[in-house]
C-alpha cells in the first residue's frame, strides 16, 4: 500500500505539471496570435489612411480608389474582429491556466492536510471515544469548571478545549490511574462531574442566576420607559437617545416627534399598574 502510494504521488505532481506547461503554452499561443492580429490591423489601418489620401488627391480614378477603400475597409473590420476574437481567447487561456495554478494549489493542500491511512494519529481511539460523546460548550465548560474547582487550572472555560485543557485532563487521568490520554471517556466525564459536584452546582446556579438577569433586564427598561410616559416628564435629548440605544432595536420603541416623553410609544411592556 506505501509502495503504491509512493508510486502515484509523484505521478500525480507531473501530471500537474504537464497540465501546467500546456496551459502556458496555450497562453503564449494566444499571445502571439493577438499580437500578430494587432500588427495586421495597424498595417491595414495606414493602408486605409494612405487609400483615403490618394482618393482625396486624384479625381480622375476615383471610383476605382473608391471600391479598393471600401475593399481595405471591409478587411479592417474583419481583421479587427478577428483581434477581438483572440484577445478573448488570451482571457480565456489566461483564467484557465489561473484556475488550474488555483485547482493544483488547494490539490497539494488538501493531500498534506489527509493524514496517512497507514499511520494513525496519535490517540485516535481516545479522540473518536470523546467525539462520540459530542460534547457541546456549555459542556466543555462545566469539564473546564471542574478541573479548576479541583485544582487543575485549565486557565478559563471558554468552551474549547485548548493544549492546556487537554494537558489538565491529562494530568487528571494519572491521578486516577487511568491513561492519560488527555480526551475524556463517559465514565470519566461522569466521575470527575461527581468528584467536583460543589463547584458545579455553584456554578449553574450562577449561570442560571445571569441569565435571569439577561432576561428581565428589558422588560425592567421597558417598565422605566413606561412609567415615565405616565407621568409625562420632559426629558433632553441626550437621555432620550440613551433610552433608546439601551433598549436596542428589539425594543419597538418608536419616536413620535421630539420634545417631551409623552410623544413617545412603547410597545414593548406595560406594567400592570397601568
């Protein structure tokens, strides 16, 4: 299998390099058409000027300089056509040769990014176990939580388990005699959730407690808002527009016309004492 492999590699680098050269030469090719066409379409451009001279000086042949102007005139558009038509064909080499410079790039990419099948990455098993489990953020989190609360500083819980959360998991698994793989098992997930039960169930009542707070926090602005419509206070212009920007755009809050808060709506809550 290494053998064949060895084999087709460099097989496949020449291959994209004959696809390459090819694609050059098809460029250089359009090049030079496009560059001959412009030379032709200058020549037959003096031509032009030099038949139009002759027929504005000689009168006596005119019908005759007449029908060769027409005739030169009739190969310069044709031959200016033809230019366009291989100045498109030299944008169009030029792009595909790019695309496959392009394609070829991100191949090469691609196949050093592909990890052997003959040399499996370190820790795989243990890698695969711990993916099985799909553990979310907030999960990662309350692991990180843990490890800390034990004395394992995994320096913050993002969510994401960096070098240093995989060195503390790690370091934890030899504590316990268990491999120190650095990816957790379901059972050791659970484990360490009932050694550092403590700190996590502080932990959740935290986050619960703020996440309350997140929720309330508008309907507590919105009440604010409301009981000085009631009273009908006049307020400056700069605390409207603080009001405003605080209650942010899923607020609803519409401005009638400026002056004072009575002119304003507020839709998003009205406390019952209203």
């Amino acid at each position: 299998m290494n053998l064949a492999a060895a084999m087709v590699s460099p097989a496949l680098a020449q291959a994209r390099e004959f696809d390459d050269a090819e694609a050059q030469l098809k460029v250089r090719q359009a090049a030079n058409a496009a560059i001959e066409a412009a030379h032709k379409v200058e020549g037959l451009r003096k031509a032009v000027e030099a038949e139009r001279q002759r027929v504005v000086q000689t009168t006596n042949e005119r019908d005759l300089n007449q029908a060769a102007l027409k005739s030169l005139e009739g190969e310069l558009q044709a031959a200016e056509a033809r230019q366009r038509e291989l100045d498109a064909a030299l944008k169009v080499a030029q792009e595909a040769r790019a695309k496959g410079l392009a394609e070829s790039q991100q191949r090469k990419i691609e196949e050093e990014r592909r990890p052997s099948a003959s040399q499996p990455p370190p820790g795989n098993g243990a890698e695969r176990e711990e993916a099985a489990l799909r553990l979310d953020i907030p999960a990662r989190q309350r692991l990180q939580v843990a490890l800390t609360s034990l004395g394992l500083d995994t320096r913050g819980n993002d969510g994401v388990f960096g070098p240093r959360s995989r060195d503390v998991i790690a370091i934890w698994q030899r504590s316990h005699g268990l491999p120190d793989t650095g990816f957790l098992t379901a059972s050791q997930v659970q484990a360490l959730q009932r050694e550092a039960a403590a700190a996590l169930s502080k932990y959740d009542e935290e986050i619960k407690r703020k996440s309350e707070e997140q929720r309330k926090a508008p309907e507590d602005r919105a009440r604010a808002v409301a009981i000085l419509d009631f009273d009908g206070d006049r307020l400056s212009s700069e605390i409207v527009s603080a009001i405003r920007t605080d209650l942010g755009s899923s607020s609803r809050l519409k401005l009638l016309r400026p002056g004072s808060f009575t002119q304003w709506k507020v839709d998003l809550f009205v406390a019952p004492a209203f």
